[in-house]
DNA sequence: GGGCGAACGGCAAACGTTTGCCCGAAATCG
DNA sequence: CGATTTCGGGCAAACGTTTGCCGTTCGCCC
C-alpha cells in the first residue's frame, strides 16, 4: 500500500505548525519571513514524509501554470527542434515547461491548439506557425494571453516577434551567384500567407533591381507550401518559361531540396548546369550531395529570444508591455550546389 | 477591462441552476443524468459567456491532469521527433497533451526531469532515454506512475516496453554483407548501459557465429555514446588491429555517419574499399553520400504502441497490469554505402 | 389511489495551495 | 516606562471543479 501523498496539511502537522507556515517555509520567496530555526523543522519534515509541491493545486490559487505553450507546424520537421531547445533552456531556470502543440500548418487546427493549450493553462505562447493573417492568435491575444512569434510574424505589429533577417540573407545569395557569373536567376517563392515567403520575395524583388539581375515576373514561382514536391514543381514552372536560366534560388531549404530532386530527375546537373541555394540551414543540408549552398539562421537563438521576450513579458505582470520585434542576423555559407554560371551552349554569350 | 473569465459558477447561474448541474451538463460523459433541454440551456449559457473549461481545477479535484510526460535525450536528435509524433497522434484523441523533458543522456538529469513532471502532475511517463540500471525510472515505479520505455527498455522486465526487433536486424544486415563477399567485419558498438547497444551487440556475436564470419573480439570497438565523434573512434580502433576488415557494422546511424567521416578523411572509400551500415534509419541517412544502408526501425510506430499500452494502464485504472512487451519489426534498407567486398590487394584471396 | 422506481437536479464537501489579515510578543524608541 | 514598530506565525477564505448523497417529482402499475 502506498502511503498516500504526503501533503503540505501533513508535513505542517508533523512540524507541529500552521499549513501557511509550512507553506512559507517553503517557498524560498516567503521562506525569510519564518525564523531559521522553524524553517528546519519544516523542511526536515517535509523531506521525511517525502512531501512533493502539487503544482496543480498551487496554479489553481495562484492562477499561474509556469507553463508555456510551443506552437510548431511539425516538429519532424527538423527547422523546429533546435528552436524548441532554445525556448526550453532559456525558461527551464526559471521553472517554466513548455507544451508543444502541432498544426500540420493548418489554420482551422492552429486553432484548436491552442485553444486547447489555453484550456490547459499556459502563462504565455510561443508561435512557430504564424500566418501574416492568423486569427487563432489575434483571437488568443484577446485572451491576454502573452504571445511571441518566432521565425514568422504576423502583420499586427502589436505581436512580439523574433525573426531572422531575410533581406540581407537574400542580399547575400544573390550576391554571391551574380558574383559567379549568374544572371538570369529564377525564384521559388515561399507561401503568400507566411511572412518569410513574402519577406524573402520581396528582398528577391528589391535586390534583384540593384544587381544587374534579368528581372522578370516569369523568374518568379511560387509554393503553396514549404515542402519538398512544391520545390519539384517551381523547377517544372521556371524551367519551362525561362530557357537561359542558371540558377535557382529557394525561399528555404525544404524546397530546395525539392529542386535539387527536380533537377537530378531531369539529367541537369547541379551546379554544372544550375546552381541552387536554400534558406535556413536545416540539419543534414550540410551532408547531402550536393551538399547545399543556404543561407544559416540562428535557429537556436531564434527560440532563446523569443523565450527572452515572453519572460520579460511574463514578469511585468498584468501590465501590457511594449510588444518588442527582434531581427536576428543570419549568414551565407557556401556550399556545392552553387557554382559559376555554364557559358551559353552554343552561341556567344548573350551581353 | 478583460471580463474575468467565466466559471462554471457563472455558467450556471445565468442558466438558474446548480453548478453541479452544470459541470454535468457540459460533460458528455454525465450528461445523460441531465434533461435535454435544461442541458441546452446550459449549454447556451457556456457559449453565451465564454466559458472555458478549466482543467487545473478539474484536475486538482480528480487527481487527473490528462498529461504525459515523454522523456528524451534530446529532441534535436533526428530520431526522437517521430516518436513524439507517434505518441501525441495517439493520445490527443482522447484528450492527452504531452510535456517534453531532455535528459541529454544524463541519469542525473533524467531524474531531475523525472521528478519536475511528477511535480507538474503526470498521469503517465514514456521514457526514451531509458538505461538498463534506470534508477530514475526504478523511483518513479515506486510512486505509482505508469511508465513505458520506447525504443530502449530497461532490465527490470516490470516496466512495459516498446522496442524494435534488433536481432533480426543485425541479422538481416550481417547476411546481406555476407552475401556480399564480406567476412570481416568490424562492429561499433553502442554504449553498454544501453539495451539497444547491449542486445545489437549481442545480436552481433550470435550472427557471427552462424554465419561463417571471421570472428573476434578485436573486431568489435565499443562507442560510450550515440554520437559521430564515437564513430569515428571506433573505425580508428577497428582499423588499427585488423587490416583485412571489409565491412564496419555500426550499432546506430549517428555512429555510422561518423565512420563514415572517419573513413573519407583517411581516404579508404565506401562502399569501394570498405562497407558501412547503420541501425534505425533516421531522416535524411537517405539523402547523405554515400546514402547509407541501415536498418529501418518504424519510428513512428513505436511512439504510437507505446502511447497505446500507456493508454491501456490509464483506463484501468489504479489497477496495476501485467507489464506489456512490445517488439516491432525492423527491415534492412540497403542503399549505397555497402557494396561487394574488395578482393584482398595483391595475394590470393585468404580463404 | 397507494406504492415504487427512475429520472432529475440541488447541496456541500472536498482537492492542496497561497495569501491578506490579524494577533501576541518582542524589540525599539523617545 | 509607555508607545510604537517589527517579527513570527496562526486563521480562514479563496481558486474552479467534481461527485456522493439526498430530496423531489413523475410516470406507472396493480
């Protein structure tokens, strides 16, 4: 028979004091305001008896869970685990645990997520699964809950945010290709929904007028999603409408990789023919062949900040505080699957 | 001004009854002692406020939180996402959420967080970090909780189970090298306080006993950690007291991919000279070069099966069942890193 | 028409903490 | 030495549910 747990009713009672003094005693922020000696005999008891804080009980009077909530797409998808360690150092001193919730990059389930993790009680929310329009979390900030968004933002600037910087990682991919002789460069665009998709297209955009670039609508396709056949597919369509390209740049790394599949299926060879690059550095971009010139983010700061803000947050209280918008840098790393750019088949150059 | 979130009380009263009937109205499974239309009513009046369940409350009452707790080593470790997967698809239909706690390998941390879930309120544990000697999950066994090993188990046969059948995976791979002419073949085995290191490496030694191979205890290195860095060691230690060795059977994928880093800078090549395998088939060994040949473990199943026997114990009840033993099935996935074996240099062939 | 269940729903006691308030004693001060 | 503060700790009221136990009220049967 199990003894039963113990109790802080019982530990007071074996310490022979009051359950509040028992209470104090052992919470290290109200443990000064009971002498040095009962404090022992509190904790000596409690230490006998094997007491255990019930932390339900202590969040349903203090209506604080010391929980937060982690919204991630997938975490199979391997863009999210080292965000999701970030968070969790940052907040495990601090005695917070997160929850992860999963929403496929559904909308209608984001939802319910964390509608469920709400239901659950969280005392703040870290989204990885942000659409620039998302209702689940102008509906949850009605809520008061505390939330940041990670990777992704979402266009209400009155939601914190942390997310890397995309202009200048697009800035520098296609400075490097046009560096090795690439000028007609296609792009295969993110997601509208999804403020990297529009973020990294718009520096494509931006850079693209700056760099001597052939600029041209038909150089442009576009995901529905960040997976790998989507990347397939902006192969097919920019193959198709764009005969002298020789390079290829990916709103990240997943379509990338899709591209790389894409191309091999097609007997082009990459970087001979055309070069590649992705966006994120995921784990393992780095071991495959070839192995992917991409642009690195910090993922595991990425889930330190936002952690940061939400503690910060968290720690003003009730008080809204400002919502605060961290850009993270990022860096290119070169790899093989970029090179210079093949000179026209047959004919003389095109300048 | 936030309207203070409704209670069951408030629900309650605007509908005029009890809140004991209410909190049975809104709980199907009680809401058949509740005539349909006051049921409605009460329903209404839930909607009307937006009144949101409680659970902290609820569980303080019921001393069930509808929480697990899933113990890992680390979640950027490639293999254990899937297995979160699988456990959480399988729970949240019937509304359990899982906590995460990383141990990085560390039995002190592992029962550090251990005891933080129990803290938080679990109503059961799944553990992949689980060493042989578990003096973590020994205490927890004492406390009543219910907990099941995935992937790895531990010696005490009373905590249920889930793992792959490594004997016939080393089995599968050792006859598939034989098949390749192989007949010295090196094995990196896992770490010791491991049971998948303990079982493949026994696997290892009955295979090679049956299978005409060359056999000797020079031919097996012993890694003290899943990691590349041990990989490499071994292939080191391997190489330096056996010169004929065509083949190195790793016992994981992540020291696969260290040897195969070992064998690339000192030249040897793969599959040409010498042959790797690895064991669980994690995301992405499939995409490195060369692609590696393993042993394809059902990641995904595993959480799943473990999710349900949890299941299992938490409907019984307080009642403790027998303890389950779940072995899944593996299967070889041959890929580019093995290959025929190399006819020996300049002599003829030792047999 | 009396008796018997079943159906419906109210009552109140938990569940284990935290915390504002109060009181007595000791300490400090003028 | 009286008045005032400080200190240590007890008291009891929450926090929002769930649930065993009872009363009513009906419908039904003989």
């Amino acid at each position: 028979m199990t003894t039963k747990k113990a109790t802080l009713k019982d530990v007071a009672k074996r310490a022979g004091v009051h359950v509040s003094t028992a209470s104090r005693a052992l919470d290290p922020r109200t443990r000064h305001r009971i002498s040095a000696d009962v404090a022992a005999k509190i904790a000596k008891a409690a230490q006998q008896l094997g007491y255990r804080h019930n932390q339900m009980a202590a969040s349903l009077r203090t209506k604080k869970t010391n929980a937060i909530g982690i919204v991630i797409p997938d975490i199979t998808n391997m863009l999210f685990p080292p965000i999701i360690r970030g968070v969790d150092d940052r907040i495990a001193p601090h005695g917070y645990i997160s929850i992860i919730g999963h929403t496929e990059g559904d909308a209608e389930r984001e939802k319910r997520v964390i509608e469920t993790l709400q239901v659950r009680g969280i005392d703040g929310l870290i989204v990885a699964s942000a659409r620039l329009d998302d209702e689940a979390i102008t509906s949850a900030m009605k809520d008061d809950v505390f939330i940041v968004t990670v990777n992704r933002r979402v266009k209400d600037e009155g939601v914190s945010s942390v997310v890397s910087d995309e202009r200048s990682g697009v800035g520098a991919v296609l400075a490097h290709l046009v560096s090795l002789g690439h000028r007609h460069i296609g792009y295969a665009s993110g997601p509208a929904w999804s403020s990297t998709g529009e973020a990294r297209l718009s520096a494509y955009r931006y850079w693209a007028g700056t760099h001597g670039i052939v600029h041209s609508e038909s150089l442009i396709a576009r995901a529905t999603e960040y997976r790998e056949a989507e990347g397939a597919r902006c192969v097919d369509v920019l193959l198709a409408s764009n005969p002298k390209l020789t390079a290829i740049v990916c709103a990240n790394d997943l379509l990338a990789i899709g591209a790389l599949a894409a191309l091999k299926k097609r007997g082009i060879s990459c970087p001979g023919d055309i070069s590649v690059t992705g966006f994120n550095d995921i784990p393992f971009v780095d071991r495959i062949t070839p192995s992917l010139t991409t642009v690195r983010i910090e993922h595991y700061q990425c889930g330190s900040a936002a952690a940061g803000i939400l503690l910060e947050d968290l720690q003003a209280g009730p008080v809204r505080r400002e919502p605060r918008h961290i850009v993270l840098p990022v860096s290119l790393v070169v790899r093989e699957s970029t090179g210079p750019a093949p000179k026209p088949p047959r004919r003389k150059g095109s300048r």
